[in-house]
C-alpha cells in the first residue's frame, strides 16, 4: 500500500504546528504571511542536513528532526537574533507514515520548546535530506567583523563532545549504556546558545557559533575582523565525554571536531567585568592581535606553539 502523497504529509504531520507571533497565514497555501517586528532586523539563515554525511539515514527519525532544527536555531543565536519563523523542504525516499510521525513529533516539540514557528516549506520524492531555514529578529545583532585589537576570545561552553560520541552515533565500538545515551544526547540534542546571546549582546564585539572546529570558526572572525588570534590551548574547555571517549585525543577533538554549537565571541577588555558578572560560564581562552601579511589563528599549548592534525570539518 503506498503512502500519503505530498499533501496529505502537510495535512497529516506538519499542519497542526503552533502558529506563533506575527504569522498572518501559515501552512497551506502558496506563501506565509509574516508581520515583522517592529523594531530591529530580520535574521536569516538556511542549512541542508544529507543522510549518511550529517546524520545516519537509519537514525531515530525524532533524533534527526530535532538536530535539524537545533543546528540551524544555533545560527540564530550567533547573530544574537531571537527564534521567529521556520520552514522545511523534506526529501524522501518514500513516505513511511511511522517516519513521518516520528519525525514530525521531534520536529514540533523542539519548535515548542524554542518558541519558534513552522510556517511552510516544501515535500519531494529523492535520497533523504532534510532543508530548514530559520528567520529572527535582532535587536543588536553580533557579527564577525566587529572584533578589535586586544578583545579577548571566549567560548561559551565545553567542547569536542560531539565529535566524541560520533563512532558511537554512528554504532562504531562499545560503550556501556550510559556512555551511548550521552553521545546521542551531545550528537542530536545541541543546546543552542540563546540565553547567553542575549547576555552578551550589548557587551560582546563578535560571535560565531562552533559548527566546524573551534580553530576554523575563530578564523572566521580574524578575517572579518582582519585580526589574527592567539590562542591558549589549556585553557579551552573540553568536555566530559570527550575526555572519557578520547583520552589524550580529547583536546584536539576540541580544537578541531565541531559539532558542538557552542558560541566562540569576543569581547572588549574594557567589558570584561560586565562578562564576569553575568556569570554566563564564559572560559576565556585568547586574546586578538593585529594581523600579520594575513589573519591567521595561532594555538599555542603552555606557551609552545600547537598543530592540529585536521584543519575541522570541511564541505567540499
């Protein structure tokens, strides 16, 4: 028996989604109808999730959703832009109504959860990818060219979990029960960094979200900014689990794995005490400094100089 056509799949699993602040017309006909706010910018930003290169095409079809989303609320939190609007372009290969309801239960659950709107997108027939394009508002946007000379280099959280639990996400090796749920909770589950973006808005010169590897994303930042940085390798935060997964290599893992959706920022010296009594949990672990023939980001462990064994994740 085939299964539901494209619009019954609207119709059956995506419809009922909670329609939130300035939607005029949601789901069902050509276009939405959104309202902007008032006041501030519109933030957009858009990311492909493929099967077999982002997530295993036979992982739990909820896990998958709810990384889909949480990757792409992660780049909102970047431009410290608060959650308003979503859409999804949804590839099958075949339109399993199980999938569907599982996917779609992950999907609006974590929309609820971060108070974000599915408006409309598009169903088509081909190899499994999932498309989702996330709009915001911001009212003081952070973006990767505002750092200076002398800013320190912060992350938000610890790091490398991700890039930890992967072998096991992708069922490589053993691991005792407990250790496979915290991979699949650090794999799927990313927190984007909302909260702390908020904090930081006024006091932060730059961010970027740690999507490819600590080092790659703050050079992101050093060629906006035109800066290069120097960077303390003991004093980056690495996670549990990837000091309990990877051992020595856990360090590395942290520099370089990705995945993790913590934010990297920077901030001005002459704000460093309004950082520290936000408390955020922040770990500095660098400073900026002017740029030689060309920005470059400079590790350094207890003072000697440190080369990763990758550059991070790289698309092509």
């Amino acid at each position: 028996m085939p299964g539901p056509g494209e619009f019954e799949i609207i119709r059956d699993y995506f419809s009922a989604a909670p329609q939130g602040e300035g939607v005029a017309l949601g789901i069902g006909d050509d276009c939405a109808l959104l309202q902007p706010p008032p006041q501030g910018l519109l933030a957009t930003s858009v990311d492909t999730l493929v099967a077999d290169r982002h997530f295993p095409a036979d992982a739990d079809a909820g896990l998958i959703a709810t990384r889909a989303l949480r990757v792409n609320l992660s780049d909102l939190a970047a431009m410290n832009a608060r959650p308003l609007w979503f859409t999804l372009a949804l590839t099958l290969p075949e339109s399993d109504p199980d999938w569907l309801r599982a996917f779609a239960d992950g999907l609006l659950q974590t929309a609820r959860e971060y108070d974000i709107s599915l408006v409309g997108g598009d169903t088509t027939r081909g190899p499994l990818s999932i498309t989702v394009q996330v709009i915001g508002t911001a009212q003081r946007p952070l973006r990767r060219d505002g750092a200076g000379i002398g800013d320190g280099i912060y992350v938000s959280g610890p790091l490398g979990a991700a890039a930890a639990a992967l072998p096991l996400v992708l069922n490589r090796g053993a691991a005792d029960s407990g250790d496979r749920q915290r991979a699949e909770q650090a794999y799927y589950r990313p927190q984007p960094q909302l909260q702390t973006a908020a904090a930081i808005g006024g006091i932060a010169s730059a961010a970027v979200d740690i999507s490819d590897g600590l080092l790659a994303d703050l050079g992101h930042i050093c060629r906006a900014s035109g800066l290069s940085a120097e960077v303390r390798m003991e004093s980056v935060p690495v996670a549990t689990l990837a000091r309990r997964l990877a051992g020595d290599g856990a360090l590395e893992l942290a520099a370089t794995g990705g995945d993790d959706y913590q934010l990297c920022f920077t901030v001005p010296e002459r704000r460093a005490s309004a950082l520290e009594a936000l408390a955020t949990g922040a770990v500095r672990i660098g400073t900026l400094v002017a740029a030689g023939e060309e920005p470059a980001v400079y590790p350094r462990l207890r003072g000697e100089p440190w080369r990763a064994r990758i550059p991070g994740y790289r698309h092509f």
